[in-house]
C-alpha cells in the first residue's frame, strides 16, 4: 500500500479537467497571477476553449480542442495541473485526496467534475454511452464493423449521432412523440425529418473544430470508472461514423417507446418471438421472391416497450448526463438537489465552506432572471467556469461581484441535421403557460423561424438555419419591447425586421 503524501497549501484547487475546470483555471490565472492554482483532472488531456467569438451580447461561440496537461501549464505559469482521481473530499480539514494516496490541501476548492452518462444496463457489454473522448473511441470501433445499432435517447448526442452515422442501420427508439424535443418543438422535429433519409453532403472544406485527435498518444484514464471532461460542440462533424455497409442514412424512429428489456441471442430465442425486420426499399427491392430477412442472428436484441423487438450489434445509451458528484458529497454536508446536483448561490457558492462548484455538476439556486434558465451545457459550463473564478476572487479580496450578462438570458447555439439552430430564452415557451402564442415562418429545407409571444412580447425564440435574427430577437427579448401592433407581420418575409428593430 502506498504511504499517503500531503502536498503543501495551495491557494485554489479544481477538481476537473473539462471545459468549466479549465475555463475557471485559466480565468484565475490571468485574473490573479499571484495565486498557486492547482487543477486535478482525471484525464490526461484537458478541454481548452479555443477561437472563442461573442455573436451578440449573449450568443457565444467556440471551439473545444483536447490538449496535454503540459500545455496548459505553459500558457498559464501559475497553473499546475496533476494527472489523478479524486476519491474523496475532507470539507472541514480543507483536503482533497485521491486514489494514490495524495492529500492536497486548499484554500479555496471548485468542483468541477462534470456529469455521467446515464445508462441503461450499465454493465451489459453491448450497451455503451457517449460521454468523452475515450467512449467516442471505443464507439468508433464498435461500428466499424457493425450492420445494425440502436441509439436510445432523444437529447443532443443522440440528434448528432443519428444524422453522422452512415453505412449502418440505425435504430432510433425516443420517449417523446416527435425528435430532438430536448432542444426543439414538434414543428422544428418536422422540418428535421427531411434530413433522416436525404444523402449527406461531403464536407469539401477541412472541418474547423478540432475532432479530439491526439496522433500516437493513446487517451487512457487512471481508472475505468474516472470519466473524462464533456465533448463540445460540434464533436461529432468530421468523425468518420461508418458502420460497414456502403449506403448513406437508412434511420428508423420508433416513437413514444422505452426500453422494456435487453436480451442476449440465446434469451431471445428463448422468448419464442420474432425479430422486426428492417430494409429499406432499396435492399427489399434486391431480394428474391420468398426470402426473408438475411442474417438474422445478431448478439443482442432490444425490446420496446411498445412489445417490438429488433436485433442489432450493439446499443448506444444517449438519455442524458447526471451530475458526477458521488465522489466529493460523501460525508460533507452539501445541499443537493434531486438528481444529485451540488446546490451553488448566486456567487456559486456551495453550502461547504470555501467550496465553489460550476458546470453540469451544479444545480443553481437563485432566483434566475425571467429569460434564463440553466441546462446542461457545454456553453453554460464555459460560463460558469469563468463566473466561479471571478466569485472566487471576490471573496478572496472581500468585493463583491456582479451576476455576469450570461446569466439574464437564455442563449445557445448549435448545429443539428447540418442546420445551425439557435434558442433563445424561454425557446419552449417554459414556465409561460398556456396563454402564449407562437409565430412561425417555415421555408422548407431552408429555415425555421419561431418567436414565442405573451402579452404582445417576445420571451423566447428558435431559430433554425441562416436567418440573421439572432442579434434582433435577442434584443426584443431583453428589451420587452410591445409587438402587439405588428401582429403576424413580425415574421413577414417581406419585411426586413432585422433593419426596421436595428
């Protein structure tokens, strides 16, 4: 057994080497040079946000690349970043200890540690999840060689995969009556569909975020249950997902279903019940009169709870993160919520003293402003990162410090079915009731405008494709501004709003 070694005092310790650990590190350092920063990380390589761009007051964009703990050390000298797990935290004592026996003691601590994935049957070898980079490597090998997968989950991981995947039958199974309603209404879910079965087009241009590709270095982690930091936006373009067949998108989507059970071969031969088939026209029309479906034996079944079966190679579990806070709650008299989130205030402050906490592995307590609302993000966990950092310092100098703009609206921007999509503020109409109204312009294969109205003002908006509306409809939300003598022609494509509300 190794012998336990405390290190000495250091001012600030984060616990997490994804985008909110290394986005409140790096905001530390340049903040306040003086302090010694000590980031732990389970992983050997950290999430940098790079070429990072404000679109508007609240839009922001960025690109995440995978780097060695070493380079962070050099652009942030104050910085020192240890590869190790963390296995259990002393609130009182001011100690963090990890799975080697390292005592390091702090100041100051920001827990940054993430979220996990949510999987079903977690230790059946056919079931995987895609949280990091090391679990989208073992997907990519996985359906190098497979036929059929299932993809369970309707959140935006499984959106992304759903749409990359090519040359492999691709089960969609999704609680909800209509696709992606994590992120989009039922009208947005319509204008998507095109794209399940359309060609993909090539990519003629290099892709501009980096796809976590590390050369020779192999990405390992100290343990197997030690996850590394979230993937970030665009994780998926430019990955090569090709199963093993020679066709583009062949994605059928059973609706309103879960899953009732996972079965091995021999289980489902057992059961005595038949698979459902799954061939395009394409193939179906290739067969000869009389034949049934080719290779029907495949290692693992999955049965909906809409009695259907199918057989496929293996099962990506997409259902969503719960925040990864097992590790430090223990024996420390944190407030949590329902799913395990570590309650912060509006300074990020836990109910641990000196103990700050940021990304997905928070739940927020205030009260938020009217627009806002926290979701588990790689956009929110940039930005909490930094305003964990800046509250840190605060309290360090006795200052207050403001609530950052981020936090009074709602603003997110991705790519979905190769459209970008951007939501903003109450995109859904939450919390609104039922006496709102939306207004909707549809150019199909085109865009997808939608302004979510109450009381003749705008609270929140989608906007899917390249509309130009964002900076606009960022502003009316704000603003609050009265659109009731507009009416329908807020959306009127002859009219240019985008001008007339400049």
């Amino acid at each position: 057994m190794n012998a336990i070694r405390k290190e000495e005092t250091k001012s600030i310790v984060i616990i997490g080497g994804g985008i909110a650990g290394v986005t409140c590190a790096e905001t530390l350092s340049a903040l306040c040079p003086d302090q010694n920063i000590l980031l732990l990380t389970a992983s050997p390589l950290i999430k940098a946000v790079t070429n990072f761009r404000k679109v508007s007051r609240a839009l922001e964009t960025f690109d995440v690349e995978e780097k060695p703990m070493a380079a962070m050390e050099e652009d942030c000298p104050n910085v020192q970043v240890i590869h190790v797990v963390v296995s259990k935290l002393d609130g009182e004592k001011h100690e963090v200890h990890t799975e080697d026996n390292q005592i390091f003691k702090y100041k100051k601590l920001c827990i940054c540690t993430g979220g996990k994935p949510k999987i079903i049957a977690r230790d059946n070898p056919y079931v995987i999840g895609i949280r990091d980079t090391e679990s989208v490597q073992d997907f990519q090998k996985r359906l190098t060689n497979a036929r059929r997968i299932a993809v369970v989950g309707n959140g935006g991981i499984a959106t992304e995969l759903v749409y990359e995947i090519q040359g492999c039958q691709v089960l969609w199974a999704i609680k909800d009556d209509s696709i992606s309603c994590t992120f989009v209404d039922a009208g947005a879910a319509q204008f998507f569909l095109p794209q399940l079965v359309a060609a993909k087009e090539k990519l003629e241009q290099p892709v501009k975020r980096l796809k976590y590709t590390t050369g020779a270095f192999k990405v390992s982690r100290v343990t197997s249950d030690a996850l590394g930091g979230a993937l970030g936006p665009d994780w998926s373009v430019g990955l090569d997902l090709s199963g093993s067949k020679q066709e583009s998108h062949n994605v059928h989507v059973e609706y309103k279903v879960e899953v009732a059970q996972i079965l091995t071969q021999e289980q489902f031969k057992l059961t005595g019940k038949c698979a459902e088939k799954f061939i395009d026209k394409r193939e179906k029309a290739q067969l000869p009169s009389g034949s049934g479906i080719l290779d029907d034996r495949w290692p693992v079944y999955i049965e909906l709870t809409n009695g259907k079966i199918y057989g496929c190679d293996f099962i990506v579990s997409a259902t969503g993160v719960v925040p990864n806070s097992a590790a430090v709650v223990e024996n420390n008299k944190f407030g949590l919520s329902e799913d395990g989130g570590i309650k912060v205030n509006n300074k990020m402050q836990t109910s641990v003293m000196d103990v700050y906490a940021a990304g997905d592995v928070c739940t927020t307590t205030w009260e938020p402003a009217p627009h806002w609302l926290q979701m588990r993000l790689w956009s929110q966990a940039r930005q909490m990162g930094a305003y964990a950092a800046k509250c840190i310092i605060a309290d360090m100098h006795n200052e207050d410090v403001q609530m950052d703009f981020c936090f009074e609206l709602f603003a997110h921007v991705t790519k979905f079915f190769n459209y970008k999509v951007v939501l903003l503020g109450r995109y859904n109409a939450q919390d609104l009731g039922s006496d709102h109204e939306l207004l909707l312009r549809v150019t199909k294969g085109q865009e997808y405008v939608k302004a979510v109205m109450k009381d003749g003002r705008m609270h929140g908006a989608i906007l899917i494709g390249e509309t130009d509306l964002e900076e606009t409809f960022e502003n009316l939300i704000l603003n609050q501004m009265d659109l009731s003598v507009y009416g329908e022609d807020l959306l009127n494509p002859n009219i240019d709003i985008e001008d007339y509300f400049d």
